[in-house]
C-alpha cells in the first residue's frame, strides 16, 4: 500500500466512525397496558431538550439521526 493511501485511510476511517447515528423507538403504554396515541415524547440531553414527538396512533414513536451519547426521555 502506497504511504499515502495508509494516511488517508487512517485520516477517513475515524471520521466515518464518528459520523454514525442511532434511532431511539418505542411504544407508549399506559398502567393497565393499553396503547397510547397522540402522547407526547420528549428526549434531552445534558438537561437540555433535544427534540419531541408525538406517538402514532398505535403508541409508537421514533427519533431518528441521534448523534451517539446519554439522552433522558
């Protein structure tokens, strides 16, 4: 491998790592197990909100490209 295709590997490697996203799903139940629709769900980070959605009419809810680290729902 030619040294300067070694650098540019070990230069575009990380970053392609680091530029990975996750999805955080679910679904809102309530006490006696029943699907939820139209809750509001928020996630937050560092005690700052991030973003909110609202659950589907089958309880689900999905927030998606969420960068990677600790998030409070």
């Amino acid at each position: 491998m030619n040294p300067i295709h070694f650098v540019v590997c070990l230069i575009l490697i990380p970053s392609a790592l680091l530029a990975q996203k996750g999805t955080l799903t679910g679904k809102v139940t309530d006490a006696s197990g029943a699907l939820v629709a139209g809750a509001e769900i928020a996630i937050s980070t560092h005690g700052k909100r991030v973003v909110a959605t609202v659950s589907g009419s089958e309880g689900t809810y999905s927030f998606s490209s969420l960068s990677h680290g600790d998030y409070t729902l």
